[in-house]
C-alpha cells in the first residue's frame, strides 16, 4: 500500500488566559510644598508604589507641568514618604513654592547636545544714553545691561539733570525706579578764555570694556530611553502549606519588592476563602523564598497552589454594639418578672447567697475578685484567677487560656502592669480550635495594655469573647 499524501488536523486554539494581576504604580501625587531647586526633596504621596532607591522620576507642577519641574533619583521610599535628590531643573522654572505635584518615571538625562554656533559679538563697552523723556521698555531702543541713562532738555540750558542705570534687563524697571538729580539752575556767564596750558601726559590706557553677551544655548539633548519597570509584589506559588499561624515560607518569583515588615496574604488558589496573613520577615529575590509570620488565618486545609500580595493591616476592633431585646433581660420595666429562672439567673450574677428579702446584710459568701502578680512564664490560668498583673522583663512570655468552658462564665482579664509588653510581647493561646471573636492566638504589645475576655456560657457556643 502506499500513502499518497497526509493531511494534518489542527485543533482549535485554547481560551486565552485572564490578565496577570496589575502590579504596583509609579504615576502619584502629592500636597507636599516644594521649590523647583537642587538637593533632596521628601514628598508625602501615595503607599504602596512601585518606587526602588536608585530609580529615577519627575515632580511636575500640575498648574503648569511644562515650565515648572525637577528631577532626580530616589534615595528613599518607605510608607508614603518619597525622598528624591533633585538634580535637573526646568530653565523656565517661576521659583515660586509648588504643592500640586504629579509624580512619574522618569529616563536618564540624555547626552549635551552640540554646541550652537558662537553668537554676535557684543558691543565694545558699556555707553551712557541721551534723551529728554525718562527712560521706559522703549527708550532707549537696544540697551543692554550696564548702559547708563542721561535725561536732560537741551533747549533749557541749565535745567535739571538726571542719571539713570545702570541698566539691568532682569530688574523691574529696568532702569531702576527714578534718576539721581546732578545739576540745576540756570547757567553762569561765560569765563575769558585761558592760556593754553602745556600738554599734559598721555592718559593710561583704560580698561578693556566687558565682553560681549553670550550667544544663544543649544538645542536641549534628546530625552534618554523610558527607565525598565520597578518589580512588583504579586506572586503565585506551588509550595506545600497548611493554613496556621507562626512562621510560613513559600517558594515565589524571584526579583519581587516584597521587603522585611510589608503585610503579605497567602491565599488557596482554588479557595480563595482560605488564608494566612502576617509580616515578611525574609525573603530571597535571587531564589525566590519569601517568609511570613502568620498571625491572621481563615479557613483550614493544606495546599499547594498560592496566591501571593500584599496585604493591609488589620483595622481596630469596633465598639460592641447594645444587647439586643429579648426574653429574660431582666427588664426593670417588667419587675424582673421576665426571668425564665431565678436560681440560674443569681448563679450567673454570682449571688446564689442573697436572700429573697432584698437586703444587702444577706449577701454572704459572695465571690471576691481575686488578683494575682505574675513574673515568671509560662502563665497558666488557675479556677480562682480574676485579674493577673504581669510583669516579665525577659525573653517573649506566653499564656495558655483553659477551655472556656471550665470557667462558668467568669472573666479573665490580663494586665501589663509593669509597662514590659513592647519589649516583651505576651501571646495568648487557646485550647484546641477554641479562639477569641474569631481570632486565633492573641499578641499583646502596647505597654501597660490590658485584655478582658469572657468566656462563653450560653450552652451552645464556645470560645470566647473579647470585652476590653
């Protein structure tokens, strides 16, 4: 048998991927007033950028970007803070103070251009003007800096006189604000004539007149390539993980801008419900491993495709909100005659010993609130602890919290007493998968902080609640 010919079959083409996720910025803003000068200049723009020290970038002014900017290389951008050594100025700059600055990259300035041909030689000396009108933008027609202005009337012999200048193009007026007066009254009669006298010496050669203006500049050089993109922060990863807190490294790209103390998520590619954040404490750009302590998580489960960003800090807890209506509130309105229980309800307000008369002789036995001094970790919590004054100078202490459900409803609260916890952090964990308002283990490190947890004792919930 023989084939004569073999046709290929192509298949159609797959679905073109989604976009990659932007990366970060260089185009900002800022308030900050600057003037258009050299040296370093600190703006306070938006968080976040692309902007790496060496990099190098444009502050114009927006009411007039053409005449009005500066540029320079970053030495430094940490939060919203943008520091820039200025080193090239716009010629027709105005020197006025600026606070409406767009903020972009810029290329390398470009190579000198070729020198423009030399100018018109300038006129031997500076030379002192005659006319009988003061002198204006008009009069006299060319004169250039240095000239000097005599304003007199020859038709009145003896009149006043008056000297302007010198003459300055970039003054306002020009020639200066009013003439010195030199001479006035009428003139004298004329003296006989004297003897001629004999000749006197040759005068020394005067001094050589200023040189001639400059010619015009050249033509500014051609503006230099576009500078290569800043690196960005999103990454993926096909590492191994469990969701949990502590210390998560992942295999990324590298070449990124992720630095140590930036907020990073990790994120279950095909879950994205699922998540650990925390701050970088190291990464790798040349092999790509990136670090983070997880101190916020979401979600359970091990996996082995991440997305990687940056994340925000974690905003103050809001205020509890009221108790809502609902039967047995003891509602005073209702003579506390709401109450599904009595006993139950003085047992949960520790006053199982009051007496149904009222009177306060009758609350024997009540429980006290019991505070405790604590220096030494690891901080374990005993059946009769209400308050626990902490003071530990040493090491990072820790304390482990009972099930909640061992405690009967009755607070705990932890206090810095001793102003340690921002040098020494205490951190807070819970039993099994119990956690406090949802959070899992707790890192107190403001000094003198204090944290009131009550534990849950509803009957149906567990865990616990934070209440200060």
């Amino acid at each position: 048998m023989t084939i004569q010919s073999v046709s290929v079959i192509a298949g159609s083409a797959g679905d073109i991927g989604p976009p990659g996720p932007p990366g970060p910025s260089y185009d900002a803003t800022s308030l900050t007033q600057q003037t258009i000068s050299v040296g370093p200049k600190t703006f306070t723009t938006q968080t976040n950028l692309a902007y790496l020290s060496g990099a190098r970038c444009r502050m114009c002014s927006s009411a007039n970007p053409t005449d009005n900017w500066m540029e320079g290389v970053v030495t430094a951008y940490l939060d919203d803070q943008l520091t820039v050594n200025s080193t090239l100025l716009s010629q027709s700059r105005d020197g006025a103070p600026h606070s409406d600055w767009l903020i972009s990259l810029a290329g390398e300035q470009g190579q000198p251009g070729t020198p423009g041909i030399n100018g018109v030689p300038g006129t031997n000396g500076n030379v002192i003007w005659q006319g009988t009108p003061a002198p204006s933008g008009t009069n006299p027609a060319s004169p250039t800096d240095g000239d000097w202005y005599l304003q007199f009337n020859p038709a009145t012999p003896g009149g006043p006189a008056y000297m302007w200048g010198p003459y300055s193009h970039t003054a306002t007026p020009s020639w200066g604000t009013a003439g010195v007066l030199l001479a006035t009254g009428p003139v004298g009669p004329q003296g006989p004539k004297g003897d001629t006298g004999a000749q006197g010496p040759q005068g020394a050669t005067g001094a050589q007149g200023p040189g001639g203006a400059s010619g015009p500049q050249g033509p500014q050089g051609d503006i230099g390539p576009r500078g290569p993109a800043g690196a960005g922060y999103a990454a993926s990863s096909t590492s191994s993980a469990s969701i949990g807190t502590g210390s998560v490294t992942l295999t990324v790209q590298p070449g990124l801008a992720y630095v140590t103390g930036v907020r990073a998520r990790f994120a279950a590619y095909s879950a994205q419900t699922n998540w650990m954040e925390g701050q970088v404490t190291a990464y790798d750009a040349v092999a790509g491993t990136l670090t983070i302590n997880a101190v916020l998580t979401n979600g359970t489960g091990t996996f082995t495709n991440w997305t990687v960003g940056i994340a925000g800090e974690k905003g103050q807890q809001g205020d509890t909100g009221p108790a809502g209506a609902g039967s047995g509130d003891m509602l005073r309105a209702n003579n506390l005659s709401d109450l599904l229980d009595y006993t139950v309800a003085w047992a949960n307000l520790h006053l199982a010993a009051v007496a149904h008369t009222g009177d306060y002789n009758d609350l024997t036995n009540r429980p006290d609130i019991t505070q405790r001094s604590v220096t030494a970790s690891p901080i374990s919590i005993t059946a009769t602890d209400d308050v626990l004054n902490i003071n530990i100078a040493t090491g990072s202490p820790t304390l482990a919290l009972p099930a909640s459900s061992t405690r009967n409803g009755r607070h705990i609260v932890i206090k810095d007493i001793g102003g340690q916890f921002g040098a020494h952090p205490l951190t807070v964990t819970f039993s099994g998968a119990e956690k406090a308002d949802g959070l899992g283990p707790l890192t107190l490190s403001t000094n003198y902080q204090q944290l009131k947890l009550r534990p849950m004792n509803d009957g149906v919930n567990s865990g616990w609640a934070i209440d200060g």
